[in-house]
C-alpha cells in the first residue's frame, strides 16, 4: 500500500494547475469542459487518497513501536508549553559533548538519505555548523520510522531528540566530524515543498565570472546561478552559509563604526528621509506624492548633518538608508544602500577630522580581522580574492591628488592637473598604491575645488583645490568627505559662483544655509557606503551581493 | 571717533532691503529712480565706512595694547595649525582647575555685558555646561579690547585663552559657579547675526500647554515660544540644553536597544525602503515615481523581517525609518519615524519572545536611569511630570486583553469583548494599572483576532483571540506584536478570509508568502517607535520634541 503511494502525482506547483498547457487549443466550450472533468477526477482522487492514508495509517500505527515518536508536528499555535522541561542545544556545543550524551536540537535538514529499508541519515544544519544524524531500525525503533526520517523534505525544520556519539570515522561532509547524532524522537515542526526553486547548495558557490552566462560552470566545472535568478529567489539564496557571513560581516561594519562614534562622544541622529525640497542636485532624486504636494528622498543627510553641527551638537553620526535616483546599471551602484555618515568640528585644520577617520577605518579593518575572521575567510574559500592589504605601519598613505596625477602620468595615463579622475583611473591608481606603499586602504587629499559640491570649504593654500578627501578600498572609492564652508556670506558666494548659480535664499536652501548665519563651528566630515566597505574588504564581484534585497533602476522586488 | 560707529546703521537683515517699506507707493519709474537713489547712497555711506574704518583702525591700533590678542578670526581654510601646541580643554574639566591655571577653549558666547568702560564679562557654553568670563581694562589688557569684548553678539563661536580663578562668590547664573575665567585673549572663530530669529533661552522652556495660544505665559509668567515657531527654526531651537538632553536620550533608547540585540546574538539587518508593491494596506502608504515605474515607501519592515527568519536568521534587528502616509494630526504621529524592529524564532510558545521583549524594554528603562540620568533630570526640570513608574519586582504585569476590558467594564467603560480599545480608554486602562500594579509599564496579551493584521497566528486555546500583544508606557502603546503564522497554507487561508480577500499569490505578495513553503520555524516578534519611547519616557506633551526635523502631514521642512 504504501508503495502505490509513489504513484500519486506530485503537487502542483502553486498557480500551475489553472494554466492550460496546449497552447495550440481554441475554444472556451471545450476549455470548460476539460476543467470540469479535471476537477471531478480531482475530487475523486482526494477522497480515494483521504481513504488509502487513513488505511495506511491505521495499519502502521497498529505495529509501529516508535508510534508517538515521530511524526509531523501540528501547527505550532503556543496553546501550551509542549515539553516544559526540555532544553534545546545550540550545535556549536555539539562537537565537545562527550559520547552518549541526550540532547534536543531544532534545526534544519539540508538532506535525508535512506541507505536501506533498516537505515537512514540526515544531514542537520543550524547556523554555520551540521552535523550527521541517523536512525536504524531496532526493537524500539520502527522501520516505519526510517521510512519517515528518509522522507523528510530538505530544507524542512525538525526537532530531534537523540543520543551523541563519536562515529566510527570523521563525517567529512559536515563541520561537525567528530560527532553524530543517534536520533530517538523526531518531529517535522515546518515541512518544506518537495522541490526547491533553486538549491541552497549552488547559492553557497561564487557567481558566474562577470560577463559570462547564466549557469556558466565554475572552476569544478559544474554550472553557476546567475545574479539574477538568486535574487529572483532571495530568500532561499540567504540561506547559504556565504551569505550569513556576508551580512554577519555587515553588520559588524555597522557595529564597530557605532561603537568607535560612542567611545568617542558622537551624538546619534536620524535626519529626515522625505525632503520638502530637491538640493543637491535635482536630477538624481526619487520624487514622492505627499498628500497634496511633492516631496523628495534624501539623497545623503549632509546638511542635516551640518545644521547639527550649526545646533552645537559637535560630534553626530548617522546609519540609515541613502536614496540615489542615478540610472546607473554597473556591479557597483545601488539605488538604495546603507549610509555611514558622521561629522563633526575641528579647532584648526581638517586633517584633525581625516586623522580620525583614517583611525576609524583602521578600527573597523582590525576588527573584522579579529571578531569577524570565520566570517571572511568562509567568503574567502568561494571569492578566492587576495586578502586585504592594511599598512604595516598602521599609518595610512595620505596622498596629495596632486600626487595621484603624476603617478597617474607616469604610469602612462594622459589627463590635466584639475581633471576628475575616471573609474579606471581610479582603479589603476589603487595598483600603483599597492606596489608603492603595499596597502589596499589609502586616501587622496586636497582635490580640485572644481569637481566638488558647493558646501566644500577651498584650500587656505591653492585656491583652486578643496579641503577635501576621498578614502579607498582596493582602487575604488568607500568615503567622500570634506571641511565644508562654516562661514554664511562665503557659501553664498559659492553658491552663486556655481553653473548655473544656486539661490542661497531660495526656499529649497533657505533652511540650510540660514544655519550658518548664527555661529557655525569649522566642521569636517564624510559618508561610508557600508555594502562597498563589505565589498572591498571580501572583494566581491557586485555590490548587490552585500544587500540583502538590492535595489536597481531594474529591481524592486522581492 | 569710536563714538561716531554707533551712528552706523546696522546690517540690514538679509532679503529686507529690497523689500518696499512703503505699501501705498504706486508706478514703476518713481520705484525704480528710488532705488537708483538708495543704491547711490549705499555705495557713497559704503565708501564712507571703509575709510572711517580704516582710519578708526589705525588711530586704534597705535595705542592699543592688547593688538593682536583679539578679534575677527579669519574664516579657518586650514591653510595651517595656526597653534599647533594648543590644547583646548572640555569645560567639563574646568570646576575642578585650581585657581590660576591657564586654559584654552573654543566655546559659545551665550551673552555679553559691559559694565563700564573697562568691565566686561560673557557667559560662556560649551555642551551641557556654562562659566563667566570677565575682562578688566589694566596695563594688560586695552579698553578698546575690553569693547570689542562687550560688543560680541550672542551664540558666535569663540576661542578663548585665559586663567582659571575662583570667584568672590559663586555664579549662580552659570553651571559651573565655583569657578570664572579672565579672559587673556580672545578671538571670535564664527559671528552671529546680532538679532536671531528665537532666543535660544526661550527653547529652554516649555511649550505652551496643549490648547493654548502662541505665546500664553508659563509659570513664572513670562510668554512661551509655540511648537511651530520652535521647528520653523529649529536649528536654533536645537541649541538648547532641553533638546540636547531630548536627543541625548534618543541616542541612548537606541544604544541600549542595539547593545541588547548584540548581547543576545541578532543579526542587524537594512531592509528595502523602496517596495515594488503597497502590501501592508495600501492607503496608508507613499507612493514614488521609480524610473518608468511606480515603487512605494515602506510602512515596516515586517514581511522582510519574516522572510529573513526564513532565509534562517534566527534572530534579526533594524533600526531604521518608518514611513506612514496617514492623515493624522494628533500629538503623537510622525509620517516618518525610527522603528525599533526585531524578530526571533522560538521553540514552543510566543511566551518566549514575550518574555524576552519584556527584559528588553526594562534593560533600556534601566539604562536610562543609570546612563542617562543627567538628561533625564533636565528635561524633568523642564516638562514637570511625575517620573516613569516601573514595577517594583521587576515583573511586568501582563494583562490578558479580556482582563484589560473587565477592568474598564468595572470603571464605567461600555464596550464588547472582541471591541479594539479607544486611545481615551487606553489611556484610562494606564491609570488603572498604575493604580493596581504600580507601574506605568505593562503588557496587554492575546488581543482578539479580528482587530490584528493577517499575519498574526490565531490562539491556540481561543480562536476568537490571538497570540498578539502590545506594551504600553503610561497608557499609551510604544510595540505591537505577535506571533506570526509560518505556515504557508494557514497564511492563505488567513489571507482568503480577509474582507476583502488577499491574494497570496498575486505579485505583491508573491515573494513574501513563498518564504513559508520551505521550511519557516515558528517566530514572533515587534516592532517600537523609537520617539515614542522618548516622548512618554520624559512625558512629553508632543511626540514631534522627540524628532530631529519632525515630518507630519502640513511639515516636510527644514
């Protein structure tokens, strides 16, 4: 009996069964009918398999001794305390637990094999650890519990009480070898459909190269999955172990730049994200209906930041999101991302503030190489990147632009004094700093006033630089920043001396600027995008890959 | 000569020049040959001034001195230290200084007074703290800078170098009486336009209590500065102490939250601000142009929360910004706020996350009255309302929903079983279980199913209820929360049964409610405004004294 139960067609795919598969019939007549005839061997085949199952089970339960023991859990509703007393162990404790021991685990089943009708294994998983657990027919356990071990749906949730042991020999499939799982009871607690959009085993391995197809194979030649189908399927492809240490990596960014701003007295601040007015540069900003009127998405929180700043909070640092209408299609723009942003006052020079900043990053890289190294180095066996170079002397190459260009120009590279550099440019730079100075962390100072927003303070010695700085990881930009001009009339003058000239007093800017009519600090500071750090410091091929839900011009969903 | 600069008109104030005084006046071309007229006679009383000016300058100058001990600063473009060996000290560190130590400070001039010819003396802040300074003409120190002294318009920016002395008696009027600084030199870093918009000491009071107008006087009888015109120039209403403190603890509500989420093993998460469809009730939601398509502000980051405990995040936070398009005009909405968010699987029952959300919320409480309470104190010497009440066991009262009502039943309330509650008689229930358990901190549980969102699991021991509950602070809700249905055929069945019904397939939706088809273990969690923990923290009359640059649906700027 149970073997007919093979023959039950498998269910349909959700939003399958109501789609016609002849394209080439016509008709709505002879659709109808179809549908109606389907429906009624539907019905009948539910009611014949309702009947089977309850034999079945019936049966089964008459001689099963591990009746009880197993089984699919009902719907945890929290009517009660289940198992008062029982307490579940992490599987980071597993491997250390001497042999013989009784545990209860709830965890994930990446896989369920049966090797005969007596013995069957699972491969359990619970964070960064698995681990193998298996069950053999015995006098107290019912072949007929074997049969629903070797069942289970992968990617289905268990609770498993069994006994640990040390196998016979190191399981090397797992990340716990030295440890088995005898399992005595088990329970499904969420089943997972049998088939999967797309395995949680290929989202534990790199994308294809840039610029090659979809299931393009990798180095063992075996097919890749594509960005976009992994996205397509977020959720599952977040599942991989690759990417809970992408965003354990994010959020340790996030948490040692928090703390550095605390232990240094920084104010937390959250500056609005719906703006009542287009400032900074209007082209490139998300518009927004706003009961009866417009409003705009903050494309940075740089003159909230500053109008701080003006309100004698000295010190203010921001983490929240960054909005950027830009229709920019490459592997390293977002729409959305995650802004690191600070800024606070200096006494006399803003190299006080580009001191603590180069400190801060430093920071932040050792800490990741410390608390955060299971982390990298399980992205690092998939990205095979170089590791990332930190000067040995723990001071960061603080190079003039000035600078920048010669090395450019005598590298080949044909541009003029006060000219922008390109993304290349940018990136031929950051192997040039490699060679000459062994690190990937490096900054260029003092860049032209010209390539520069209108709130950047120009240099007290070459007019026609800025106090301005841009820190980089690998050749490519992570930080912008800047002294910004604290003082009223010279941002007017500087507004006004722009192409097209900007209105100081224009509504839009009337609230930023008036903030420095009444004693405004000298103030440096800069913004991070958080997913580059995490990037850069992997070398990840696309910046979509440290967002948990990217955003493109393309992609809103999921 | 000195003498004549008082006839000196003062600086017009910006935009008002150009403004016709005379309403009455009518024809272009007298207009126009009045201004001609005025500009002849602004550039003639121009030339004049720059050569009475210099001419003052230099007469000054040869008998002066204390010439170059004081001044207008040149706007600081760090074309250098100017004085590299000078360190600057906290004024936090000034009342414990002995008597003739000499320090540096760069500081806000709050007010400046002359009492002759030779006495002069400020009122100097600097963060949370403020100390007199004075300057006596001697064989030292010039009159003329004993003038220049007097004359600095309130809240510039200065550095001061002077020497540290006891005073004759204390100053009362300063935070720091024991101790006043005789001013050595002194040079103003940033001036402020001599007349500000508000007066930085009116945003130290209170607001005018609910109801009143613009203006009614406070206790002690002098007017008081209304809510809008404190946001309308909010960057200087900022500067107060009040708001310092306000922020102050804004800041810590959120360090305490996230350091409490790290201790506890969650992962920090940034979910998608920009959703591609308007799920979660579409009324209540922004909409913005995104490229050739329209995208939506999230309303929470509920279902991205859901799909990562189905990607296998076990426990995950945000803190971020929370959009909400609703029409409300009351005390306590924003359109845009800081959410609180988190979520956690579970083993057995939502009791566990319940449980954990209530040691949360008393760890910040706790936080707040060790770590915060200078600010605290501040701001209760401002607003007078009685201090925060927690439970003297350390156990949060948690009142089950049917209680909640049977308790207003028994106060006069009319009202049903299954009738969600008003905010009056939410309101009420606060004084009630003030009265009953002593505390302004508490838990209502299993709220009826028919008032929460679909997602929320129905009880497993009345179906009429669910395992839903809210935290209050003072009779007001600050975290809604539940448990959430993980099972994708419940949910759609949920989803069908709403009125009306919700397509679990449709595009909107798709992506979140496929995250339940593979394997999502049981989990709970919440979601709290974070201004409005500060707000009902300090009792606040308005939740908009919590917000930085409050958005609500008549105010998008500053």
């Amino acid at each position: 009996m149970a073997e007919e139960a093979k023959e039950i067609p498998e269910r349909p795919k959700e939003g399958e069964a109501a789609a016609p598969k002849d394209g080439e019939e016509k008709g709505p007549s002879k659709k109808a009918l179809k549908k109606l005839e389907k429906e009624r061997e539907k019905a009948e085949k539910k009611r014949l398999q309702t009947e089977k199952d309850a034999a079945a089970k019936a049966a089964a339960d008459a001689n099963d001794v591990s009746k009880g023991d197993y089984g699919d859990s009902p719907i945890i509703g929290s009517a009660e305390y289940t198992a008062p007393g029982l307490k579940r162990v992490d599987f980071s404790t597993l491997g250390e637990l001497e042999d013989g021991n009784e545990v209860a685990v709830r965890c994930v089943v990446r896989n369920a094999r049966s090797q005969s009708a007596k013995l069957a294994f699972l491969e359990l998983r619970e964070g960064f650890h698995t681990i193998q657990a298996v069950i053999a027919a015995s006098e107290t356990l019912s072949r007929q519990m074997v049969k629903f071990v070797a069942s289970i749906n992968p990617e289905s949730v268990v609770d498993v009480i069994g006994l640990v042991k040390e196998p016979k020999e190191p399981v090397k499939s797992a990340t716990i070898s030295n440890r088995e799982i005898h399992i005595l009871k088990i329970w499904v607690v969420a089943k997972a459909e049998p088939q999967l959009p797309i395995q949680i085993d290929d989202a534990e391995r790199p994308l294809p190269a840039e610029g090659s197809e979809e299931g393009a194979s990798g180095d063992d030649g075996r097919p890749l999955v594509g960005l976009n189908t992994r996205l397509d399927n977020r959720v599952l492809d977040l599942r991989s172990m690759l990417n809970h240490a992408i965003m354990g990596i994010k959020g340790g960014v996030s948490r040692l730049f928090e703390e550095f701003m605390w232990e240094h007295g920084f104010q937390q601040i959250w500056s609005p994200k719906i703006l009542g007015a287009a400032t900074e540069g209007g082209s490139n900003v998300f518009e927004l209906k706003y009961f009866n009127t417009s409003a705009y998405l903050a494309q940075s929180p740089q003159f909230y930041k500053q109008m701080l700043i003006a309100a004698r909070y000295k010190r203010v640092f921001e983490v929240g999101p960054v909005f950027r209408a830009e229709n920019s299609n490459t592997a390293r723009h977002l729409t959305e991302f995650v802004g690191l942003d600070l800024e606070m006052e200096f006494n006399e020079h803003y190299h006080e503030v580009l001191d603590f900043l180069e400190d801060m990053v430093l920071h932040i890289f050792n800490g990741l190489r410390t608390r955060y190294k299971k982390e990298t180095d399980l992205v690092r066996s998939v990205y095979k990147v170089p590791e990332f170079q930190l000067p040995e002397s723990g001071k960061v190459p603080r190079i003039p632009f000035s600078e920048g260009i010669k090395m450019l120009r005598e590298a080949g590279e044909e541009l003029s004094d006060y000219d922008d550099l390109t993304t290349p440019q940018e990136k031929l730079l950051g192997k040039l700093v490699l060679e000459k100075y062994h690190t990937d962390f490096y900054t260029l100072d003092q860049f032209p006033l010209s390539i520069r927003p209108f709130y950047t303070m120009p240099s007290g010695i070459n007019p026609q630089n800025s106090n301005s700085y841009d820190l980089f990881m690998r050749g490519q930009e992570i930080m912008s920043g800047a002294q910004r001009v604290h003082d009223y009339e010279l941002l007017c003058k500087r507004m006004r001396s722009f192409e097209p000239p900007l209105d100081p007093e224009s509504p839009g800017f009337r609230s930023y600027t008036s903030a420095f009519k009444y004693g405004c600090p000298p103030h440096a500071g800069g913004g991070f995008g958080l997913e580059r750090i995490v990037m850069l410091w992997l070398g990840l091929p696309n910046v979509r890959l440290a967002s948990l839900f990217p955003r493109d011009p393309s992609r809103i969903m999921p």
